[in-house]
C-alpha cells in the first residue's frame, strides 16, 4: 500500500472504524428496516461528499471517511436486497475483511515490485502498477467476501 506500508495495526484500526460505523448504522434503522435507513444514510453521504470535496484538508478527510462509510453502505444494501440473508453488520464486516486483505496483497504486491526498480522500473511506474494490480483485483476481493467463496 502506497500511503505508508501496510501492517496489523492498519487493519487493526479499520476493523474498530468500520465496527464504530456499523454501530451508528444500527442506530439509524427504524420500523422501516435495513434497506430504508441504508438508501437515506448513501444519499446523506453522497450530498457530504460532493459538497465537501476539494476544500482543505480536514474537509478531504472528513470525505475519505465518508467514502468508506458510502462504499460499505451501498454493499450492505446491494447484498441485503439480494436477500442472501446479509445483515447490514455481516456486510459491512465482511467488504472490511475483503478491503484489509486487498490493502495486505497489494502491499506485498509492491514489496515484490521493489526489487524491479533495481532493473529499471522507477517509482512512477511501480506506483502506476500497483494502482493497476488493486483495480484488477480489489472488486474479487469483494466478491468473494459477499458470497464467501
């Protein structure tokens, strides 16, 4: 992973952010059930995004948060409405596991890479190839996590 070398406490972390934001979930669902409080909390969130993006630092953080939080949510509803019997807790904590293992291989990847740039591949390409590996490979991590195979 390219931000700063992956390692346990990484996924450590976002393992209790994503629990904490499945907790604030819960919290939101009413008689009305999973699939409502989902569809109204995405919206929120892709308002916050749009109106925040590009104005300063913690403005952008506040934005990646939100991102994670809108791409865990729309997998909790797509697999609670394919009524695989997915909760929005089962979900999220699975895509989460997907996401830390596609952070772990994508570091290893990049290790692996490392030892290219001894023969000439420079940093922009081994970044460009990682970037490339995660697209080619992080949406099978997903799947395998919704359906568990």
């Amino acid at each position: 992973m390219t931000i700063c070398g992956y390692n346990q406490k990484i996924g450590d972390a976002l393992i209790m952010l994503v629990d904490g934001l499945i907790d604030a979930m819960e919290r939101r669902v009413t008689s009305e059930g999973p699939v409502t409080a989902l569809k109204v909390e995405i919206n929120e969130l892709e308002i916050m995004i749009k109106t925040m993006n590009g104005h300063g630092t913690m403005p952008d953080m506040f934005v990646g948060l939100n991102v994670l939080a809108l791409h865990l949510f729309k997998a909790a509803h797509a697999d609670i409405e394919s009524n695989s019997g997915a909760t929005i807790r089962s979900s999220c904590q699975n895509n989460a596991r997907a996401f830390i293992n596609t952070l772990s291989d994508a570091e290893a990847y990049r290790e692996d890479l490392e030892v290219g740039k001894l023969v000439g591949i420079g940093h922009t390409e081994l970044i460009a190839r990682v970037a490339k590996w995660v697209n080619e490979n992080g949406d099978k991590a997903q799947q395998k996590a919704a359906t568990g195979k």
